[in-house]
C-alpha cells in the first residue's frame, strides 16, 4: 500500500477552492463570494471549516498571511 501526504483540504473541493478565491481577495468575503458565483454566507461557512482544519484564525492577517503562501493544489 502506498500512502501520499495531502493536505488537510484534500477531498474537500469546495472548501479548498473558496479558500484560495477569499484568500485572492484579500478576505473580502462579499468580493468571493461574487467570484465564486455563492452567497457570501456560503463563503463564511466554508471559511469556517477551512479555520477548522488548519486551526487558524484566518481573519488575523498573520495566519492569513501564513496560508497565502501555503502551495496550492491545482
């Protein structure tokens, strides 16, 4: 059996790529949610979770900062 490290957001698509698009606009969560064509509550939502899984408060701009240079899955 061969295991892979993936990341904490792997298999989580939808949270994963509303993370890069609010991380994209600076935590402007009405502008991601725009982008991404959802309810800005979806985005807190999601954002929520995201905060769940890597324990950051993303809305301090050290942690956020700290994940904008995390690499992306693409």
């Amino acid at each position: 059996m061969r295991l892979r490290a993936q990341s904490p957001l792997a298999g989580v698509a939808p949270s994963r790529v509303t993370r890069e698009g609010w991380l994209e606009h600076g935590g402007n969560t009405p502008a991601a949610a725009a982008s991404l064509q959802v309810h800005a509550q979806t985005v807190r939502y999601r954002m929520k979770q995201v905060e769940a899984l890597f324990g950051t408060a993303l809305h301090d701009r050290r942690d956020r900062r700290r994940q904008d240079a995390r690499p992306r899955d693409r």
